[in-house]
C-alpha cells in the first residue's frame, strides 16, 4: 500500500514541527498514551474517559474542518480520507461503523 500521508509530511526544523497540510501531528508510542489514560482513570474515574473522548472528538473535528477546506470534501468524503489516513499515521485499521449526515454533534 501506498502511504500519502507518510509522503507528504513535512518537518519544520525551526520548530521541531511535523506537519501535514499545516496541521501539526506528534509521534508518540501507543504504549506512552495507554499508560497516560490508565493513570488519568485511576485517580479521575469515568471523568478521565469523557476527557480523553471530548479532546480526540475536538482534535479530529479541527482536523477534518481543515482537510475539508484544503481538498473541498464533502461530509462523506471526509470521513472516508479521515478514516484512510488514521490508517496511514499509525492508528490501526479504522472501519465506519454508521453515519447520519442529518445527524449533528456539538
């Protein structure tokens, strides 16, 4: 398989930067994050979980609004290139499960 986005990530020197379409991106260990929530759980419980979901729904929310305008997607199509590229940078294979384009989350 042909990774695009591992092609065109760019690193900016200056500031220890990794990007894609101006979008900054980090390398972490799974291994880091999973022991990161474990933790944030102990001492927080279901709070810790809400957080965690609440921070990746607003990450991918400003991702998507972003790859949106750079490519003109539509609401389906930026699902699908969001799906292919979680793939491409490392978070396992991703199937969508349902979508309702007249539902609206907030």
């Amino acid at each position: 398989m042909d990774n695009e986005i591992l092609r065109e990530l760019h690193f900016d020197k200056e500031t220890g930067g990794l990007f894609y379409q101006e979008v900054r991106y980090l390398l972490i260990r799974p291994e880091t994050l999973m022991a990161f929530q474990k933790a944030i759980e102990k001492e927080m419980g279901e709070k810790a979980s809400q957080i965690f979901y609440q921070s990746g729904f607003e990450g991918g929310s400003l991702s998507s609004k972003k790859y949106q305008e750079a490519f003109g997607f539509s609401d389906t199509q930026i699902i699908h290139f969001m799906i292919e590229m979680g793939s491409q940078i490392g978070w396992g294979k991703c199937e969508l499960e349902r979508f309702d384009p007249s539902e609206h989350i907030t």
